[in-house]
C-alpha cells in the first residue's frame, strides 16, 4: 500500500475516530499505525477479538482500563538510579488496583467472550506487591510507620516543634514593644520576630529577612536560633529516612519489572480492542469473510464516513470477474463506489469491522492502487491529464495478480477519441497483469468493450428519469441507456432532435416519439421538470392540482415555530404571503407546516379583511360600497 492510497480513500481519517475511543496514549498510538496485512489467520482473529468485545459492550459497563504513561515513566525513572517519588506510588497503586479489577471482569466471560477473556489470565497476581505499597504510602507521603527509624525522628520533630514554638511565644511577649506587629512570622522555615528598624540594636539575634520598605526587620532571637538549628537538623534526617524507604520501594518495584510490563502490554491490548469494538457498535459494523480465489461479495455496505445518509451498497465479483466498469452521471455515486469498495478492503485488512450485512466476502489484496480526483501537480507544473498519466504508468509499472486498481474516469481530460483509446489499451494490459479493476468512464464505447471482454462486466448508477435526480445504486450487469438522451427526451427536446443526436452517437434509428396530443397533457410536467432541473425548486402548483393552504389557514413557520395566518399564495414558485403579528412575510410552502384548517376557524362567509386589512382600508372600503364619495379612493393593501 502507499501514501496516495491511504490518503484518497480516508483511510487515515477512519483510523482518527477509531484512536479517539481509547483511552491510553499507547492505544490511541497503536490505532492510527494499523496498516492492512495480509495473514489471514491474523485477520481472522483480530475481527473475532472485535466480536467478543461487542458482545462484552453489550452486557456490560465501563471496562477497567487504566492510563500506562505513569508506570512507563516511575520504571524508566527507577532503572536510571533515581527513586520513584511518594506521589507516584498512588499512580501505581490505582494501576494495580485496576489490573484485579480487570481479572476479575474477565472471569465471567469465558461463556461469550472465549478468546479475549484469557488475555487477562496473562496478568500476574502482584497482590503482595500491592500490599507492601500500602505499608509505606499512604495518601501520595510515606507513612509515619513506614520504618522505626523514621517513626522515630518524626516524633522527635514534633517535640522540637512544640518546645520551638512555646519559646517563640515567650520571646514575642518580651519583645511585644519594639515589634512591628504583635505575631511571630515564619520565613524560610525558621520563626522571627518582625522588629522595627529603629530598635534593632534591643534584641539579640540574626536578621533573616525584612519587609519591602526597609522598615521591619525579620530577626530570629538567640534564644531560639540553637533550637531551630537542632529541628532543621531532624528535618534533614527525617529525608534522608524517606529517601531510603523510597529507593527501597522503588527497588521493590523494579524486582517486578516485567510482570508490570506484561500487564500493561495486556491492558494496551484491551484498550485497543474495546476502541474497536466501541467503533463497530457506531457504524453497526460486521465481520467479513476473506476469499484466496478474490471472490469479492459485499452486501448493503455504506461509507463509514457518510454513516446512515449513504446509500448501502451491493457488489458481486466471482473469480471469473476480473473488472467492473462503471458508468453514470456525474454526481451519481461512481466515485463513492470506488472509495467505498478500497476503503473497506483496507479497513478489514487492518482489523477493523466493516459497515456492511454479514456474510460479506473480501479478497485478500497486496496493494491498493488508486487514480481518483485531478491530482493536480502544481509543483511539477502537469496539466490535470498529465498528473494522472504519470500515476496511471506507475500503477502498470507495480501492478501484479494480487491487486486492486480503482481507476476514476480512466481516459478522461483529453480529446475523447484518443482518451478512450488509452483507456482501452491500458485496461487491456492490466487485465494481462491480473489485476481486479474497478473502473468508471463516460465513454459510451468502452460499454461494449467490457461486454465483449473476457472477465470484464458492466455496471451503472441508477438514474431515476421521474425526478431527474441519481438514486446512488449501483446496478450491475448493465450499462444503462443513453441518460442524456433520457434526459432530453424528458425535458422535451423534439423527438427529430433527439433521433438524429442517436444516429450520430450510435450510428443506428433512435426510437424517440410522443403525439402531439401527449406533449400537450405533459406540457406543465415538462416545464415543472424544467425548472426543478435548472434550479433545483419545488414546481409551483398546477390549476388541477389542491394548492397546499388557502387563505385563513394557522401554519406554522418550521424555521422559527411561530404560528402565522396565510394570506395568499402560491405563484409560481410556491411561495405564500403570512402574516405574522400584523406584519406580512413570505415563505415558500416547503418552510410552512399546516396547522389548523381555515374552514375548522372561521364561518363561511368570514370577511378576511377584518385579520389581513387595516381599520382604515375596511372603512373607505364600506363607504364606497354603499355609494360613491367624491376625491375617496381606495388603496390597496399588501
């Protein structure tokens, strides 16, 4: 496989979204480098593994997996000759926590998860480890009683502690007149008394610091200096006891150095696999088969990234089809096919479930070659047909047996003559290679190239001629009719026209005709058909046909929820006057809802001017009907 593969088939893009549902670092690094291989029995067993971790999703709760960095960093960190620090150790204690809990989720789901649920059994018990932990931290600091030694220097700080801190009280009340403030204050871990500047020379004792201004000096008493010099000496003991416990530890830790790497390899392997088995569960995703004869089944498949709006497809290749070509028009879905077909082919090569029914059947390819988009090189300075050529040679010069070519509109972006024989020759020479072709073209010509071709078929995109609209289907074993002629004869382009453009293109009697009096039944259709093609609006609405609201009708505006009354409408698009809390609007009826009937609102007889006319207009309007005024005229209101 190559770069230009992964690239046009969104194969990296797959691989993202499935590394964003791990939740180690390693495992979300583990999914973006899967690339396809071609072990079968590998294969087989990594979609087996996604299927069991389906089944365990679906019966259970969170999986107790746990981050692996930190271990990673305290073991790297303990075989460079430094300790692994108190903080840590609660780190390493919640992932050895986690790898019991795991053991013991597995041990129930032999019955539906036989393969993965044994994987656990692959984690060592480091209970006794666990347990030694616990005796020496506690709460990310090593415990009072982690050893006599310490245990004792700690108690012997805190009777320093206390004794210092009587002897700072008493100075401070000896010295309460030439204090600045009346407290002691710690600075540097050492107690001072805080002494006016002016009154330094009545106190006995070195300065430790002063304020910002000059004005306080931070001086610590004589009588305190000998007691604070023998508590930092405690002090300094007391880490060094730490240290030592810590290198113990760290020592401890390290003696179990590669049961900790085995149950992080196992919990990476989980976190990897439940990633996958989350990913199936969003797209619906299945298992499929892989064929040695490149058999190639796929049934209701649809593209991962286009979810439930893609339209599912259904491809059938035996070992007898080498190649399918594909016509259609453009925006009709050739293209998705291509990249649907490669795409999954590589997702199932990586261990990734595919979006299709089961019972799907893949073959087993070495290489994905693709020739889809311009492919433009403005480096190189290569016209779009250029650019393509140069990778149309590269794919003859690699391509074997083993292969699958997905070519897009082979041929294309030169005179059509000569394009059609290229593409001609170079499906010729391929198909000598073996290669499985999937290919798409617009030449109506090379439709009777593949259906005299040994092992070539024809397929096409489904074109429905009511709507003038692609339905996206692939159908295969046909190449379909002319659709532009369809289409023309839809829209109405005279049958004279059309038969001569039949008997240029396909040098034989086109069979276009329609009477006169059936042009003039279709004759709205026809224009319908035309503006819904040029434009791509809702026709307006024929004098036979209901219009969808009459004047009084309650609608509401779908964009907004607020409810209007319908005042006229439709013209020729479809669209209808509102009003709105006195104002006037207009919509077309698609952004309208009906919601109450005018003839369940009102009489009749019911005057709409009252709802839709101003007070002004209904009174000129009533004078003039009883007779005429002279120099009153009324205007009309919209």
């Amino acid at each position: 496989m190559n770069e230009r593969t992964y690239k046009t088939l969104e194969f990296f893009e797959i691989l993202k979204i499935v590394s964003q549902l791990a939740f180690t670092k390693p495992g979300k690094e583990s999914i973006e480098s899967l690339r396809p291989v071609r072990n079968i029995k590998a294969m087989n067993r990594w979609h087996e593994e996604v299927k069991e971790a389906v089944a365990i999703l679906n019966t259970s709760g969170n999986i107790p997996i746990h981050t692996l960095e930190d271990v990673t960093d305290m073991l790297e960190q303990g075989k460079k000759g430094m300790f692994i620090r108190a903080n840590q150790f609660s780190a390493l204690l919640s992932f050895l926590d986690h790898c019991t809990k795991l053991k013991r989720f597995m041990q129930d789901k032999e019955i539906i998860a036989p393969i993965i649920s044994l994987y656990a059994s692959s984690i060592s018990d480091l209970s006794r480890l666990e347990e030694d932990i616990h005796q020496v931290i506690r709460h990310g600091q090593v415990d009072d009683y982690a050893s006599k030694n310490l245990a004792k220097i700690r108690k012997q700080i805190q009777t320093k502690q206390s004794r210092l801190k009587e002897r700072t009280e008493a100075q401070a009340k000896k010295y309460k007149t030439i204090m600045q403030e009346p407290r002691p204050v710690e600075k540097d871990g050492r107690w001072t008394l805080p002494i006016k500047r002016e009154n330094r020379n009545k106190i006995k004792g070195g300065i430790v610091d002063q304020s910002a201004s000059g004005a306080t000096l931070f001086v610590e008493p004589e009588e305190l200096a000998n007691l604070q010099e023998e508590l930092q000496l405690l002090r300094m003991n007391e880490e060094h006891e730490v240290e030592q416990i810590l290198y113990t530890m760290t020592a401890e830790v390290l003696d179990h150095e590669s049961e900790l790497n085995l149950a992080m390899e196992t919990m990476h392997e989980y976190d990897v696999i439940f990633a996958k088995g989350k990913y199936s569960r969003m797209i619906n995703g299945t298992a499929p088969e892989f064929s040695e004869d490149f058999t190639l089944r796929i049934s209701m498949a649809r593209h991962p990234m286009l979810g439930e709006k893609a339209v599912p497809l259904s491809i059938q290749m035996n070992s007898e089809d080498q190649a399918l070509l594909i016509t259609g028009p453009n925006t009709g879905g050739k293209t998705v096919t291509l990249k649907t077909v490669g795409l999954l082919c590589l997702m199932a090569q990586s261990g990734l479930p595919i979006p299709a029914e089961k019972g799907s059947v893949l073959p087993v390819f070495q290489q994905i070659f693709v020739d889809i988009g311009d492919g433009q090189s403005i480096e190189e300075n290569l016209s779009t047909f250029s650019s393509r050529l140069v990778n149309l040679i590269d794919i003859l010069r690699e391509a074997n047996d083993h292969s699958m070519l997905l070519l897009d509109e082979i041929g294309s972006g030169t005179d059509p003559g000569e394009g059609m024989g290229l593409a001609t020759a170079i499906l010729d020479k391929l198909s000598e290679k073996g290669a499985t072709i999937l290919a798409t073209t617009h030449y109506s010509e090379m439709k009777e190239y593949a259906r005299h071709k040994p092992g070539f078929m024809n397929g096409a995109m489904e074109f429905d001629l009511e709507t003038l609209k692609p339905t996206y289907r692939l159908l295969l074993g046909t190449s379909g009719r002319s659709q532009a002629f369809d289409i023309a004869h839809k829209l109405g382009l005279h049958p004279e026209i059309l038969n001569q453009a039949y008997s240029i293109t396909y040098k034989q009697e086109g069979d276009f005709q329609v009477s006169d009096q059936k042009l003039k039944e279709t004759e709205y259709k026809r224009q319908a058909a035309v503006n819904r093609y040029r434009r791509g609006k809702t026709p307006r609405v024929s004098a036979t046909e209901k219009p969808h609201f009459q004047m009084g009708d309650n609608v509401i505006i779908q964009a907004t929820g607020e409810t209007a009354i319908v005042y006229k409408g439709p013209d020729q698009t479809g669209n209808y006057v509102v009003q709105v809390k006195g104002e006037k609007f207009t919509y077309n009826h698609k952004r309208l809802k009906l919601h109450i009937r005018a003839e369940d609102l009102y009489p009749e007889d019911y005057d709409f001017d009252i709802i839709f006319k101003s007070k002004e207009y209904r009174k000129v309007r009533k004078q003039l009907d009883r007779k005429h005024v002279e120099g009153l005229i009324l205007e009309e209101e919209d």
